[in-house]
C-alpha cells in the first residue's frame, strides 16, 4: 500500500512543522498496518484452501485498512471528539474484519477448541490493547477526552510494532519445524512461548559472538537444549529438529 506524505511549501519556503508532522503521522499509520499485515502472515501460514468468503473478507479488511492513513491524519490535525471517534471506530472495524477472517481459517482447519484456542493465543498472544474491546474502550474514552485516547491510539500502534518485530524472527523459526515439533510450541502458553523465543535469540546471538569454534558452539547448544527443557519442559528431540531447521535458515541467509 502506498501511504501519500504531503509536503507543503509556502511562499518558495519549505514548511517544516507540517513535514515533521507529517513524517509522524506515516509513521504511526505504518506501524498500524505492519502489524495487521505481520498478525495477517502468521494466519495465512495456516490456510491449507482459501474459500470465497475468506477472499471477499480479506479485500473489505483492505478498503477499510487503507482509510488508515487519511483518518489518522484527521485526528492528529483537528483532535476533537468526532475524529478520535471516527478513528476509533474504523479501528474497531477493522479489528472485528481481522478476528471474522480469523476465526474462518481456524474453524476450516481444526475441529478441537483446544487447538483452535492454542492457535489463537500464537496470533494475539496477551495483546490485549490491540483487541476489539479495548478500541470500544477507547472509543467511549475519546467522545469526552479526545486527546487522552489520541496518545493511546499512537503508542499503541508503535508499541506493537517494536514487540511484533522483536519476535518475527524468533517466530519464522517455528514456522519452519515439523508438525509434531509446531504442535509442541503451540501448546506452549503465551508466556512460556515468549520465553521460547527469548531464549532462541539468545542462542542464535551467542552463536553468532563465537564464531567457529566447534567446542564452544556445542556447549552454547549444550545450554539451550537444557534451559529449554527445565523452563518449557520441550523434548530434547524436539530442540534437536529446531537447531536443525535453524542451522538450514542460516545457510540459506548465507547464501543470499
């Protein structure tokens, strides 16, 4: 999606304030939709068969998601009840779109609510502020104090981006093990999936800071394997088939 970045100039001269201003506003707009689209990816990863409705679905999440930019502006510019409202409510819109298109792929794919729920936990995780009720919330907040839900409706946004891009790459390791090692981390509660992560970027950068050295590369793994099999209780098998997906997703980046 192109995000247009206005830049006025009066009088031959370069109106910085609107400039900056409008860098803030592409900003905060950017954050939004790269996290819709990172939370979109994740999903999608599950489609085995796309069905018309979710098509149809997908492109109404797209009309309303490329509002975003000209009602963020709108709030930042005039902050007043009506366009925190109005911002608000095409967020509430496109949270409800995202959680239908959601829901469809889940339920086309698995029968156990167990599962569905797992899943489910792997996609939103704990982000409460990024659900349909807390836009509701703020909605309600933003009729009588328009410029308290306006900082709301910018750090959320922001705050997602930094937590969504701290664990992409952590996830698009899981994204690569076997079915039997991909059900095992989706079992996995969101905070013990968060300790998996944070545990998988410590090792990769440990590995990284070693260089090659054989002995101290398999004590790092040494360390790995036992952490996560104390605080996940995951099988030494199945932190095994990660190094071995892991070690395949490092030569592929080498080779690129």
């Amino acid at each position: 999606m192109v995000l247009e970045l206005p830049i006025q100039i009066n009088n031959g001269a370069l109106d910085y304030r609107s400039l900056f201003t409008a860098i803030g506003i592409y900003a905060v707009s950017f954050c939004f939709i790269a996290n819709l689209w990172y939370q979109h990816a994740v999903i999608f990863n599950e489609v085995e068969k796309i069905s018309n409705g979710v098509v149809v679905g997908d492109l109404a999440l797209m009309f309303f998601v490329s509002l975003i930019p000209t009602f963020t502006r709108l709030m930042a510019i005039d902050t007043n009840s009506m366009t925190v409202v109005m911002y608000g409510v095409l967020d509430l819109v496109i949270s409800v779109l995202f959680r239908r298109i959601v829901k469809t792929i889940i339920h086309d794919k698995y029968t156990d609510k167990d599962d569905m729920q797992k899943l489910y936990n792997v996609i939103y995780s704990t982000a409460f502020l990024e659900s349909w009720i807390s836009y509701l919330i703020l909605i309600v907040i933003g009729y009588f104090f328009p410029k308290f839900s306006l900082i709301l409706f910018i750090i959320i946004p922001v705050r997602s981006f930094i937590r969504h891009a701290s664990d992409n790459e952590e996830f698009s390791d899981v994204g690569d093990l076997g079915r039997r090692e991909r059900k095992a981390f989706i079992e996995l509660t969101p905070s013990q999936q968060r300790t998996f992560r944070r545990l998988a970027h410590d090792y990769r950068r440990k590995t990284r800071s070693i260089g090659n050295q054989p002995d101290a590369q398999k004590q790092a793994w040494q360390d790995f394997s036992n952490q996560i099999q104390e605080k996940l209780h995951l099988s030494a098998e199945d932190a095994m088939k990660w190094r071995h997906q892991n070690n395949q997703h490092e030569h592929r980046n080498q080779r690129r």
